[in-house]
C-alpha cells in the first residue's frame, strides 16, 4: 500500500512518480516547488515516532550526518513532516545503483578505478568526521550519467567520539547493541561479522568487497547458504581477483588483497592511504592512455558511461543530514531561529523514524535467528562443526538460552587454555577447513598467554605461539570427537602449556622436542626398552634434494671426513673408496640413486632426497653439524607416546578414524610431494610429514639392519607405526631422512643403542581334508538372483568403471567396482582385487586404492573387479569394537565377507564381456589374508597372486573355522607370493617363508629388494608374464 499518491503536496514538494522501496519507508520522485528542482523523498510510517530511545539515538545520528557536505555523498536537503507523515528530501541522482550496473558485467579497470578513487574520497571524508558508514555495497553506491560515484544511505553509519582522557577513539552506539550484527552480510568484514566493536577499517574491507566485484563481476565470499558465507568471511581468504579478471594491474591485485585482510592492523588503516594508492594507480592508467592515444596505436575502452536507466534515488534510508540553505549569502536572527526551528524538527522525524526501525530491525533478526536453527542442526549432524558453530555464534545473539543450541553446542563447540613459558605470547589459530579449491584459511590471534577456556570450534587447528625475542612454536591440536560408527567419545578441553626457545639457540628449520622418559608405542616396535631422552632438535622437514646438492656441492662424496661409520655389505667390511663407488646416480657419478649428472629432476628442489643408503644420510648428518634421529627420538618427535585405541590409528595430527581423510595431512599417494607440504599432518611438535611422503632412516642398527618407519607415498597407512631393518648400503625411492640436533648439555645415547629383534620362525602343520571340509562348509551359499544394477559408470580414455549394486550376502545389497579396459577384445579376462589393510579397516575408499595399485593392468588389458566388503568406506561397521577371532560371531563375519566375494564371481559370470574361463584373483596384505580363505574355498579362480602376503602367531587365538593357516594348503590353482626382503609388516623370514612352505604346489615365490608394498613397476615386472602364463595373453 504506498504511502502517498501522485501529485499530493508534501510542504513545498509535490509527489511525481514512486521510485522505490526503502528499508523503512519508500522513496518517491518529486518536484521543489520553490527552487524548480527535482529531489528524492523518503518516507517513514507515523507509527514509529513516539520511541524515545529511537529518537536519542537518531538525534546522534543527525548530529554526525549533519557535517558531511562532500561531491561524493548524496546530499540531504530537509528533514519535514506534512500531512502526519515524516519525510526526509535529499539530493535526486539521474542515474543507476552500481549494483544494477554490474548486473550487466565486470567493469574495465579504468572505470573501476575511477568509482572506486570516489568512493574512497567519500570514505574518507565521512572517516575524517568520526563517521562509519557500516554498509558499503553496490546497491548503495549510485553512478550518475556522467560517471561519477554518490555514495548513499548513511542509515546505518556509526558516529565515533573522541575520548577525552585517553585521546583514543571510541565507537557509539547508534543502531545497534554491543554484539549485535549489523550491515549486509556479503560485504561485511570479519569484526563486523563478530559483532565486535568497529572502526574505519570495517568500511575498507566492505569496499575492497565491493572493489573486488568490480573487477571480477562476482563477490569473493559468495553462497546461497548464509552460514558458509559468514563462514567464509571469517575463515577463509579470497581467491585472487586476477583469477576472474586476469588482465589488472598487479598492483590493483595487490590493493584489492590488502584491503580484505582479516586481521584489521594488515588492512589498509585509514580511506586516505587507501585513496592515495587508488589515485596513483588511476593516474598511471590515465598516462598510459594518453600516451596510447599520441601514438596512434589504437586504444580498446569500454564506455563509462552507464546506459540509461530509470532514475532513482537509493532505496535504503540516508539519515546523515544538512539543513536547507538559504539563496542568500547574509544571516539574519529570524533566519538562524528558522534554521534552529528546522533543525529540531529534523531531529525529532529522525529520533521517530530510527525507533521503529530499530524495532523493525531486530525483530528480523530474531526472525532470522530462529530459521537458522534447523540449518545449525544439520550442518553438527554433517560433521561440519566449523559451520554449524559459526552459525550458531551468530544465532545465539539473537537467541540467548535458546534449547536447541545450547543442547547441540557441546557437540560443536570446545574451549582451549594456552600457557607459555615466558608468558605474553601471542597465541594464532588456523583451522583445518579447506574449501572447494583446497585453499585453507588464515591464521587469527586468538590472545596472549596465558588463555583460559576460550570457547572455539571443535575441530582441527595449527596453533602458533609467538613471542619477540623466542622462536615460534608450531603444532598440532585436536578437539574433533571419536567416533565410529554410532559410538561418539568428547575429548576433554584443550590444554596446551607450551616451552618457548630464545630465538638464538633455536636452529633454522627445526623444531623443539622436550625430553623425558621414552617408550616406543608404535604398533611395530621392535623393542619395549624404555630410554631417557635429553632435549633435542628435529628438522621441521625430510632433508630435500635441494640441500642434498649443498652436500655434494661441497665435496661431500671425497672428503673422508664425513664417513666417520664403519661399512658393511652382505656381512662384508666395506672400504670407503669400494663404498663411495657404490653410490652414484644413474650417470655413474656419485649422488642418489635416481639423480642424473649429480642433478635432481627439474622441478623437485623441494622434494624429499631418496635413493640415498644410511651411509650416505649419516655423511650428511656430520656434513651438517648434527645426526640421524634414534628411533626413540624420531617416534617421540612424530607422536609423542600416544597410541591409538581399538577401532581407530593414530597419527602425527591425532587420532585418524575409519572414513577420515589424509588429504592436506598425509601423502600415501602416488608420488613424493614437497617437504613443506601437508601442513595440517604436522606433529605434536610442529615436525612435517613424518606420516608418509617419504619413509626415514633413523640412527639405530638392529639385528635386522638399520631402522627405517614413518611408512611412504604408495604405502598403506598403517606402516606410519611400523619400523624395520634394511642393510646400509640399501636404498630406495620411497627412503629419506631427516635429522636432529642436541644441546652442549646433552648426555647419554638418546636410545641409539643396537636393537635386538627377535626372530622366531614358526613352523605350521598341514590341516587335514576332512577338518578344511568341514570348515568351508561355513563358507557355502544358496544362489538367489542378484538383482545386480549399474549405478553409475565414469569414463577415461583408457578404461572405463562401472559401480555396480547386487543382491549379496544375507540378501544385503553389496556394491563393486568393474573397470573395463579400452582398446582390447572381448570377453576380457579378470583380476578380482581385494585391498590392504588400509581400505580393509575403513580408512581409504576402495576405488581409491584400485585407481592407485590396479588401472596400469587395466591399461594392458585385463578388467578388474573389487566388491566392498563390511568394514570398507561405504560399510562401516555400526559397532566400532574389534570383534574377538576367537567368537562363532567372527566365523560368521568373515563368512559374510567371503560370501559378498563369491557372489561377486557370481555377478562377473553373468556378464558376457567376461571370460568366466580366465579369472585370476589378486590380494595385497590383508587382501591376501582374506585370498587364503576364499581361493581355498572357490574354484572358479585360475590363478593367486599374493602380495606381501604371510601368516603371524601374533595376536589372540583365531577360531579354526576363519584361520587361514588351516585354509592356505588346500588352494590347489597355481599361486605366485610377491615378497619384499626387508618387508617391515609382514618379514620375509618370519611370515612369507612359512606360507610359502605351507601352500601346495604349484606355487612361486618372487623377491624384491623393498618394503611391504612393491612399486608398481616392480609389481608389474613380477606378475604380468605369470599372468600371461596362467591365464593366457590378453587380446587387442
């Protein structure tokens, strides 16, 4: 319903047309009648004058407005009341919002340039009064015909007074309550966002928003969901506005970045600097264009002027005000008494109009509040905690007390306490939350030490402690809950008290690991002694290919100096000239194995140095000035004693569940990455990617050779506990190091003592026919139809995967994986795959380890089939206890497995693209565990491939029925055992050999020097022509 009608006379002004709708009123068109000028009229409902806290808060709000008088500011010409309605006259702009004219594209630099340099012309005079504006966007930023900028709506500007004791700023309170949000929340800054109290630099951040759409024709912090926006305000960073708009200056990429720091100190500190870098940035643009224009060279511009649009005046309320002027440059008593009548008066509309407004405001807040509610609940019941409690912060301004958020808080929310030694410590937090990108968010200072119980989060952070004068202290925390399955743990508080080391004993690059007594925990440990750790240095990175070239630059290779440790082959002394020309690259010169010329592959300065022997790390390490870690050292610095409990693992960041992810954290991926990366998996004590990457040397020999753990790329996740010997002069690409340092004060070995390890060769007996006939009567089925489905298929050049659902064991619905080769005839032969331990307890998706391990025998011609077992990504168990081996309830659990096994040959027999005849079965670790049952029970295979495969007498007793010791002799198609000699799972002395000595013939047995899990091309040279053999040629 308008507010008036066309033509109805309000005092000297007579309504034309209706513009708009404003926040609290709407805007008209009109005519002056005695100046013959057209002017903007905003009115506001009678209902809201009688408020008297409206009106002493509107009358601040005039006083401060009454000041401006700028080019680049909408004027106010009068404040009237006619007819029982409040109105405010202010300055008619012919032109359009620059919202509307972005709506039809980016700007071009130097047009955005120039609105921008206006804008902050306006800025800054409002600043220079003590005025915040607190709702910078487009929609309240006009461009007249001509081009030039008005800024609009000052109805929510927050005057700032001086303090008379202090001289310091303070902010007043004119629209709002301390806490409360206000503003437009896409172009409001992180403290606005907060609730926090403001200042100038608040608007510099909301224009750099409004800079950065300008230039990229779309907001850096945009989403449908208000939560994730507000979210990502105060967590994330921009992406950089060249991404969008590749053609700007880098130095308005740097401009616009400056202004959206989200710590304010880092942001430009007043419109001013902000104006001055503009305008310089614009008069450089203006030469080039002239110079460009004298040339003759042809100029490409966009025109600046906007096309014509209805005229309009902005729809939210102004309320900075000036009283109207008089014609006449002389002052008279009446006029002055006139001019104080209408100052009053104006005084009086606005104190009304502001009263029921703010009621009108806040009111819609609590609106707002309520309906976040459900979404608050979803995103905690989504995991999605650094949402949810982001959320909920703002929510519950609104919402004190209110049930649902108070109940679901403990769930999403944690408190921290941080002390330091010394104390006043500057304490920054970054959570792990990356977005779409991958990119993480930016640190924030959450206060100097000592912290007490600040509510934050519950999630994943890095903590940095910092204190001039000390080295900062970098780690690792954890609040995020345990859980699996159904079962949910609630860590207790955060509590860190952190040493800080005086900057000058701090070595570069390293990180600061207090001692104490040390026990190994790792779930391999070769030994239980427990040692006296002293002090000590850990590099904060794997020693990179760029620092090894320091060595060899050095003479590292000819000067004896640095080979102080005697060397041994095959039992052998070693001398140090025979041992030198033991360790060349590929070109025959001395460095790591996999270099050429005594120079890395171009790109990999920053990568891990491998191919290196222990000798050749412990060179280094005397190169240097320090030594490989011991064992102890290397475990305490990487996990700090703590052990994972049953269900979960452990890792250098915390505890690591079934269906988490490694991504930013940990690389057991297919490649080595740089040493700075994977920030989020760092240790306890602020120690990089001691998880993977790369496996390490460490100082101690054992009976076994020297200690290698921390597992590498390629490897399943749970080698990151386990530690193994290999011979010193041993190399390999998936090997480094890294190294530690000690205090003058140090004493003691630091646990670098020989290891024993014990070495027990079992012997097992060969279960008769009749008992393995009565056991893999558990493992027999009925044949029901399958009712199989293909979900889903995604295809590469190369091959193409089908995700498949069939009926499986207990009618359940199981699902498979089908990769099918291109290029190759029909009906292709199979591998059927079961994975490692890694997707077998939960902890990576089998799709994943099939990308990894299995698509190169894809690409030569064999399809391969996986099945998702229980326990697998996509089939966690509800109960997250361990099942005891020695229960009827375990027999039936693996029965239920080795079932969905054979109903997936079931399902492989239907297809007519499948030559049923030629079907191998493939099993690594735990995947081979699993084999020794199914291939025992199940003829339609043709050939066993076994890898890193072995039997254990660890562990609790295992019921006959599901022991693959009583299952492994009765496979009778030919089987071939991958093995690694210095395998730290599952030994080759110990575990391989026994199986191999158990199984029937005809059975090989293929080693490699390596690890548990062999290279893909080793793997490849070690099955590929047995396949061939077995199953016969694939054909193209």
């Amino acid at each position: 319903m308008k507010l008036v009608s066309e033509g109805m006379r309000l005092g000297r002004y007579e309504v034309r047309s209706r513009l708009g709708f404003g926040g609290m009123g709407e805007v008209y068109l009109a005519e002056d009648t005695q100046l013959g000028r057209h002017v903007a009229l905003k009115l506001l409902p009678p209902e809201t004058a009688g408020d008297p806290h409206a009106r002493a808060r509107l009358v601040r709000e005039a006083r401060a407005a009454a000041v401006l008088d700028h080019p680049y500011i909408c004027s106010v010409y009068e404040v009237g009341e006619a007819e029982g309605l409040l109105f405010i006259a202010m300055q008619y702009v012919d032109g359009e919002t620059l919202e509307t004219r972005l709506h039809r594209s980016p700007l071009d630099v130097y047009e955005s340039l120039s609105i921008a340099a206006q804008v902050a012309d306006a800025l800054a005079e409002a600043h220079s009064h003590a005025i915040l504006h607190r709702d910078i966007k487009p929609a309240n930023i006009m461009v007249t015909r001509r081009g030039e900028a008005k800024v609009m709506d000052f109805g929510l500007a927050k005057p700032t007074e001086i303090d008379a004791a202090s001289g310091e700023t303070r902010t007043v309170s004119v629209l709002s309550t301390p806490g409360s949000m206000i503003g437009t929340l896409p172009y409001m800054s992180p403290e606005q966002v907060r609730g926090e109290t403001l200042d100038a630099r608040s608007d510099l951040f909301s224009f750099g928003i409004v800079l950065y759409e300008m230039l990229a024709g779309r907001r850096p912090f945009e989403d449908s969901n208000p939560a994730v926006v507000a979210s990502a305000i105060l967590t994330r960073e921009a992406a950089p506005v060249a991404r969008f708009a590749p053609d700007i200056p880098p130095e308005l990429e740097r401009i616009v970045a400056k202004a959206l720091k989200k710590n304010p100190e880092e942001r430009y500190q007043t419109s001013k600097d902000f104006l001055i870098d503009l305008r310089a940035l614009k008069d450089e643009q203006e030469f080039k264009r002239r110079l460009e224009r004298s040339s003759g060279d042809p100029v490409v511009t966009r025109d600046v002027t906007p096309t014509p649009a209805p005229s309009f005046a902005a729809t939210p309320l102004p309320t900075p005000l000036h009283p109207s002027s008089s014609v006449s440059g002389s002052k008279t008593p009446a006029r002055g008494r006139s001019r104080g009548l209408l100052a009053a008066a104006a005084v009086a509309v606005l104190v009304a109009v502001a009263a029921g407004g703010w009621h009108m405001w806040r009111a819609s807040r609590i609106r707002w509040a309520e309906a976040q509610v459900r979404e608050i609940l979803r995103l905690a019941d989504s995991r999605r905690n650094f949402e949810a409690y982001d959320l909920a912060v703002l929510a519950e301004r609104y919402l004190p007390g209110e049930p649902r958020i108070t109940g679901v808080l403990p769930k999403i929310a944690d408190t921290i306490s941080v002390t330091s030694d010394p104390t006043g410590a500057s304490v920054y937090f970054q959570r792990f939350n990356p977005d779409a990108s991958g990119a993480l968010p930016k640190r924030h200072l959450i206060g100097q030490s000592p912290i007490d119980n600040v509510r934050i989060a519950r999630g994943e952070y890095i903590v940095s402690i910092e204190k001039e004068g000390f080295a900062p202290a970098e780690l690792s925390v954890s609040g995020a809950p345990a859980r699996h399955g159904q079962l949910i743990v609630t860590p207790p508080p955060i509590k860190l008290a952190q040493r800080l080391v005086p900057s000058a004993a701090m070595p570069a690059r390293m990180a600061f690991v207090p001692g104490g007594q040390y026990r190994l925990v790792g779930w391999e440990r070769p030994t239980d002694r427990r040692v006296d750790l002293h002090d000590f240095f850990i590099d904060k990175f794997e020693t990179s290919n760029q620092e090894f070239k320091e060595f060899i630059n050095a003479g590292g290779y000819v000067k004896r100096e640095f080979w102080p440790n005697p060397m041994v082959k095959d039992g052998q002394p070693l001398a140090w000239e025979e041992a030198v020309r033991l360790f060349v690259d590929r070109t025959g010169l001395p460095g790591p194995r996999d270099w050429s010329s005594q120079n890395f592959a171009e790109g990999a300065a920053d990568h891990p140095v491998t191919g290196i022997s222990w000798y050749e790390a412990a060179a280094y390490a005397k190169f240097r000035g320090k030594q490989l870690p011991t064992l102890f050292e290397w475990e305490k610095a990487a996990r700090n004693g703590i052990r994972g409990a049953a269900g979960v693992a452990y890792m250098p960041w915390g505890v690591f569940f079934p269906g988490d992810t490694l991504t930013y954290r940990a690389n057991f991926g297919g490649a080595p990455l740089p040493v700075t990366s994977m920030a989020f998996g760092m240790s306890p004590f602020g120690a990089y990617n001691m998880a993977g990457n790369v496996s390490e040397w460490t100082l101690n020999d054992s009976s076994d050779g020297f200690i290698a753990t921390g597992g590498s790329f390629g490897d399943p996740t749970y080698t990151f506990g386990q530690a193994a010997g290999r011979p010193g002069t041993f190399s390999s690409s998936k090997l480094g190091f890294r190294l530690v340092q000690h205090g003058a004060e140090s004493t003691g070995d630091q646990g670098a003592a020989r290891i024993e390890v014990a070495t027990e060769i079992p012997v097992y007996a060969r279960s008769s026919d009749t008992d393995f006939r009565r056991w893999a009567q558990n493992y027999e089925y009925k044949k029901a139809p399958l009712d199989a489905r293909i979900e889903e298929t995604v295809e590469t050049p190369e091959w193409i995967r089908e995700s498949i659902t069939f009926n499986g064991a207990g009618n359940a619905r199981a699902i498979a994986y089908l990769y099918l080769p291109r290029h190759f005839t029909k009906p292709f032969q199979v591998l059927h795959y079961v994975p490692a331990g890694d997707v077998n307890s939960g902890l990576r998706p089998l799709s994943d380890s099939m990308d990894d391990r299995m698509t190169p025998y894809v690409r030569a011609g064999r399809a391969i089939f996986g099945v998702v077992l229980s326990g697998y990504m996509g089939r966690l168990r509800t109960d997250p206890t361990p099942i005891d081996p020695n229960t009827v309830e375990y027999v039936e659990y693996v029965a239920g497995r080795i079932i969905d096994l054979r109903r997936g040959l079931d399902y492989l027999e239907s297809r007519r693209d499948i030559d049923k005849r030629r079907i191998g079965f493939m099993g690594p670790s735990a995947g081979a565990q699993i084999g020794l049952i199914l291939a025992a029970v199940e003829e339609r295979y043709r050939a066993v491939v076994l890898v890193g495969a072995g039997l254990s007498r660890r562990g609790a007793p295992v019921q006959p029925a599901a022991d693959a010791v009583n299952f492994a002799p009765h496979i009778r198609m030919p089987k071939l055992i991958v093995q690694g000699t210095y395998d730290e799972d599952t030994p080759l002395r110990t575990a391989a050999e026994p199986l191999f000595k158990l199984l029937s013939e005809p059975k090989e047995l293929y080693k490699y020097e390596g690890g548990h899990v062999p290279p893909i091309d080793v793997l490849l040279k070690a099955t590929a022509g047995w396949l061939d053999q077995k199953l016969g040629p694939v054909k193209r």
